[in-house]
C-alpha cells in the first residue's frame, strides 16, 4: 500500500484558500506515476541535504491591531485570535486550522501605528529612568499580547523594536521626522531598553530579542531616528550590551539594521568588523520595501554564516487592498526567497487593521491579511492570510530547510523537513496551469496540478 501526500491548494479567481485536496499517492519509483512527458515540469527534493533551522512565523503586535480587534464582537476576536496563534483545528473558524504563529514583534514606545505618539520615559532629562512605566502599553498592547500567549503559550517568542526615543532624547525634540539621538543620551537609552524588558516581564510577558532601531535610514512621518551603521555599533558596544549584562539580561539577543534587503550586505558587513560586537550580536533583520534583492540575503549568510537572518517587516502598502491575489503572491514569493537565502524566521507587519488600512496616527495606511470594519464589526480575511498558512501551519518551529529546485522562474519553491519526519514543500506557480511531479530524491514522488496562479503545499508523511 502506497503513502498519501495531503495537499492544501490556494488559487486566484477560484475561491479556494487553503483547500484541502484528494491526497495523492506517494509511490517508491517515479517511472510508477507515468512517463515523463505526462508531466510539465519536475520540482526536485531532498530531504537528506540540510540547511537552517526554522524558528517559526507571525506578525507584529501594534497599538492599532489591537484598536481595530476590538471592533469585532468577542466571540469573533477569540476566533480570529485562534486563527493566529492556535495549532488545532477549528470549528466554526474564518479558516480550517490555526496559522500557529510563534514569533511576533512588539513596538515600544509608539510607532505610526499607534494612536498617537508616546514614549515610556515623558519627563525630561530623567537619564536613571526614574519615572518610567509602560502604563501606555496596559490599555492595548498587553492585553492583545496575553491573549495571544493564552492560546500560544510559553512558545510564543517576542522581539521589541523602537520606532523613537523620547523626543527629548533627540536632536529635533520630536518623535516624528527623523532626527538622531543625542551624544549624552545614549546610556539613558540603553537603560530604557532594560526596563522595558524588565517590566514587560514582571507582567508575565518575557521579551526573547530587540532591535536597535526601526528603519534607521528613514526620516518619515511619524516615530523615526536615523541612525549610521557605525552609530548602530557603537551603541551596541558601549552602551546597551553592558547595560543588558549589568541587568542580568544577557540572555537578550541583539538583532542589527531592521530595514530593507537593499542594503542590508554593507550594514553586516559594519557591525561584524568589530570581534565585540560580532560576538554579541544574534543576527540581522530586513524588510521588504524598495527592492527584492533576493541574492543579499544570501551574501549577508554566506559572508557570515554563524549569524542569523530574520524578515522582520513586510505589508502591503498604499491603502487596504481588499482580495487582492497580487499581494498574496507577493508574500509567498517573499517567503519562499527568503527562506532559502537562510532566513530562520518570518514576521508580518500588523496581525491585523481596520477596513482603512488603519488606524495610522499620520495617515501612513497598509493593508494587512485580516481587516476590521469599525462601524459593522465585519471581518474580511484576505488571501495573504491563506498565503503565509501556507507555510505557517505545515512549517514547524524546529523544521530545517531541506534542498529544493525548480526548472522554471514563474515556479518557486521550498521544502523543509519537520521535526516528526514529515516533508513539506510549498510551491508559487505565477504561470499557466501545470502538471506536476515532486521527486524526493531517488526514493520516492508523487503527482499533482497546479492551477494557473495558485499557491500549493504538499505534506509527505515520515519515512
């Protein structure tokens, strides 16, 4: 008797979305599944060729995915919270299963999607951090995050990223448009970071990694600070390494650049010149905005293979974009690239927002895999939800990456090895509609269609 593969197939212009599909069957010789010419194109496996291990996926808690939840009734919110972070079925679901996310990203002190601007530290000058409190984080971020861990449990790793000191920390007294943080004020920030992560745990809520700074190369809007590659050392070096040793929070790790792939190579290529702060360092984090330059994830591991790659920002931007199969596309895409550039994790912006693409304190509206109506409380789930299940549910935390090819660019895919020994491969087909065989090496394959822009992953049982 033959295994069975289990299919689960999205597709543009069927309605499908995570679709479970006949499961085919996986025979011991590929010449037992018909002749070559029966089938377009052959996707290559081997599941005895390693690569890195996954730590899991999810998106960013935000003052403003919060607000836009609480728009929807409570018994929609605990599902729609299920279907992020819980791993069973479920019944009665906006889908089939939980998404099963395991690593999300928290804002602290305001960001644009926020309600406003704020910090945890208002008093000028109060460089010991006598007077602060996350009292602003109790009314929306806490309380959505502990939901999550109520269905997560202690999985449920959080890395915090600032979008802003305190405007008196900075060199335009603001919190918006830019500006740098002041000489005198660097240890004062550093110790800002520790209580932070020292209050959010006396809440029950461990912090497991920080960035330095959200998108030091930008000057938007709203919450930003720039910040040069030799800044960004420095203060790694100087200021918040001793300072997160002396608090006895050395186990923190320390996550560089947070901003776009494209020039992510150069900004490495600063921290880890220095022996101290390339031992110190976890890795580095990337977005996705401005350009795919695909190949600098890579160059960024092959360059310095010991450290770590994680994408810790992508949405949609430019207004709410309700079923749009292009931005589907577009995180599938960027999944699959990354994650076989030596990525170990992925992370969505918002978990979720109002119908606007919002709220946004300065109008910076996006879209994001669910949607709130404010006024009705309807909930629209949009195909990037399916898009990021697609691996999300079938990717374990401690899979590893396991090889893949395809013969064709318009056809991408991964594979990874589960720790329960199954395999699971994900394939993008932005072309016509194909045929199919997956060969896992010489052992084993099995069959199936692919429709005209449609998103797939195959789950092979354990051998």
């Amino acid at each position: 008797m033959p295994a069975f593969a289990s299919i689960v197939r999205s597709a543009l212009g069927s309605g499908e979305r995570l679709a479970p599909q006949p499961p085919v069957p996986v025979l011991p010789a590929a010449k037992e599944l018909g002749e070559a010419g029966d089938h377009d194109t052959i996707v290559f496996a081997d599941p005895a060729i390693v690569f890195q291990e996954i730590m899991g996926f999810g998106a960013a808690f935000t003052e403003a995915a919060a607000f836009a939840l609480s728009k929807a009734t409570p018994a929609r919110q605990d599902e729609i919270l299920r279907g992020f972070f819980s791993s069973d079925p479920l019944e009665g679901s906006i889908e089939a299963a939980g998404h099963g996310y395991r690593l999300c990203r928290v804002h602290m002190g305001s960001c644009d999607f926020a309600l406003g601007n704020w910090t945890h530290a208002e008093k000028p000058r109060d460089y010991a951090m006598a007077s602060f409190s996350i009292e602003c984080d109790r009314r929306w971020l806490l309380p959505l995050v502990k939901r999550a861990r109520a269905i997560a449990g202690d999985g449920l790793r959080l890395f915090a990223s600032p979008w802003s000191p305190p405007a008196w920390m900075k060199t335009n007294g603001m919190m918006n448009r830019g500006g740098k943080l002041l000489p005198e004020c660097r240890a004062a920030w550093a110790l800002y970071f520790v209580r932070f992560i020292e209050a959010w745990a006396a809440e029950g809520v461990p912090i497991w990694g920080v960035t330095i700074q959200n998108e030091p190369e930008a000057t938007q809007s709203w919450d930003s600070c720039i910040f040069t590659a030799e800044e960004e050392r420095d203060f790694i070096r100087d200021h918040l390494a001793p300072a997160l040793d002396r608090a006895g929070l050395s186990h923190i790790e320390i996550i560089g650049w947070d901003h776009n792939r494209d020039v992510m190579v150069h900004r490495a290529a600063v921290y880890y010149a220095d022996a101290a702060v390339r031992k110190r360092m976890w890795g580095v984090g990337f977005h996705w905005y401005v350009t795919d330059t695909f190949d600098n994830v890579r160059l960024t591991h092959d360059a310095w293979p010991e450290k770590h790659l994680l994408f810790t920002e992508g949405c949609q931007e430019g207004g709410p974009h309700p079923g749009s199969w292009d931005t589907a596309e577009r995180y599938a895409r960027s999944m699959i690239n990354d994650l076989n550039r030596w990525t170990v994790g992925w992370v969505d912006w918002n978990l979720c927002l109002d119908a606007s693409g919002g709220p946004n304190h300065v109008g910076n509206l996006c879209s994001a895999p669910v949607m709130i109506d404010a006024a009705s409380g309807a909930v629209t789930v949009n195909p990037s939800w399916s898009a990021i299940g697609h691996f999300s549910r079938y990717v374990k935390p401690g899979a590893r990456r396991v090889l893949c090819a395809s013969p064709r660019d318009d056809l991408e895919t991964a594979a990874f090895s589960n720790p329960d020994g199954s395999v699971a491969v994900v394939v993008l087909n932005r072309g016509g509609a194909r045929k199919i065989r997956l060969q896992l090496a010489a052992a084993a394959a099995c069959a199936f269609t692919a429709p005209a822009r449609s998103l797939l992953t195959v789950v092979l049982p354990p051998r």
